[in-house]
C-alpha cells in the first residue's frame, strides 16, 4: 500500500476512535443527554472533522490525487453534508429586521377592551380552578404582548404572556388567541397550528424570539413579500373554536 493512501486510511480511522472516545465521555460526564443527541452529535463532529480532514490531504498529497482521489473524494462528498447543513441553518437562522410599531389601527379602548376579552377566555378555557394549565405550570399572571389586527380589521392575532412557575422557576410562556369578526362580534378560538407554543427565560428574550419566528414564516399586513399570515388555514380554522 502506498504511503499516503497508509497515512489516510490510518488518520480517518484515528479521528473515529477519538470522537467514539470523547462522545463516550460527554455522555458519562453528562448522562442526562438524550439518546438521541447523542448519536447525532457522534455523526456531526465526526463529519465536519473528516471533511477537513479530506481537503488536507488532497492539498498535502497533491501529486497523488490520482491513487488517493479513490479514498478522499468519496469522504469529500458524503461529509460535505455536515457544512452545507450548517451553512444553511446559520442562512435560515439569519434574523429579520422587524418593522417598527406603527399606530393602532383602532381606538387605545378598543385594544383595551379586546386584550381583556382575550385574557378572559384564555383564563377560563386553558387554566384551572387552581390556576394551573395542562403544563402542570402554576400561572401567575397573564397578559396581552401584541395583537395585530388585520388591514380590514376583520381578524387579529393575539400573542398572550403567560407569566409560569414550575419548581420555583419563573418563566414567560406563549399562547394565542384567534379572532374573526362575525355580525359584529368576535369569534374567538386557539390556532389548529403554524405556532410556536414554548417558554422564555426573560421577557425581552420572549418578544424577540417570538418575532423573528412569525416574520420569517409571513407578512404581517403587507410587512415582506412573504405569505400573508391571515391567509394560513391552521391559524385561522373554525374547528377549534374556543368560544362562539
């Protein structure tokens, strides 16, 4: 065998045993990792070193790409999906500019009066007589974040804060409340889904995480070329209501 496809074969084996050993002991040290991250941090790490690894050599034995492009090329390309996931994670990750809060689109009343008429409901729909959810999270208060009324004023959006203490811990939980006006009325109801139902840490943390997630997904009232989010069927659907 010649020597530098010996040095290859003997490198990419080396850098397996080595990321088998280190994932071993990230998993002793941390046995309350998932079994399923677990591998999977296996395969990432052991992909990105290898595809370093393969433009190494094939600039190092640059004069023996002819008998060692057999070894490197496949590892080059089967590898190369680990940076190309990365590359467009980090892309599909990249935060949008969130437009600037204009006026309301109604009276400070009118927003008053809704926000109110959403916490009801939400209180007596999602919240026991103990003030506990289906989370099994004691809830302390709850309150309006936003709610974006449609251009013809004919639905809106809520986003509801949910101020949560499990075992202690003060969290900022998210919940919505659906509207579409009806003879006049609201008809309220929870979103089917397209939502993003988790718990912050801090309640700036809260509004910009939350944010980023609906403006990458849709246009709010003509906010990015993106889809409408009035037009998203599991947001707005008559099946789930939560009140008529």
């Amino acid at each position: 065998m010649k020597r530098p496809i010996s040095i290859i074969l003997w490198t990419f084996a080396l850098t397996l045993i080595v990321v088998i050993l280190y994932t071993v002991y990230k998993f002793k040290t941390n046995p309350e990792s998932s079994t399923l991250g677990i591998p999977f941090g296996f395969i990432v790490l052991s992909g990105l070193v290898l595809f370093i690894e393969s433009i190494f050599f094939s600039i190092l034995f640059y004069k023996h790409l002819a008998s060692t492009w057999i070894i490197l090329l496949p590892v080059f390309l089967f590898t190369s999906i680990i940076p190309i996931y990365f590359g467009y994670n980090s892309y599909s990750n990249k935060p949008v500019e969130i437009p600037k809060a204009g006026p309301l689109p109604v009276s400070i009343e009118k927003y008053n009066e809704d926000s109110r008429m959403i916490i009801d409901n939400y209180l007596q729909t999602d919240i026991d007589s103990n003030k506990i959810n289906i989370y099994q999270d004691t809830i302390q208060t709850a309150f309006i974040d936003t709610i974006f009324y449609s251009l013809d004023k004919t639905k809106f959006f809520a986003i509801i804060t949910s101020v949560a203490n499990n075992n202690g811990k003060v969290k900022y939980c998210a919940n919505y409340r659906v509207g579409q006006l009806v003879m006049s009325n609201w008809q309220l109801w929870a979103p089917k889904g397209n939502i993003w139902i988790n718990c912050f840490q801090s309640i700036d943390n809260f509004k910009y995480e939350l944010r980023q997630y609906y403006y990458k997904k849709y246009s709010i009232n003509k906010s990015s070329d993106k889809p409408e989010i009035w037009n998203d069927n599991y947001i707005f659907n008559y099946e789930s209501f939560a009140t008529k």
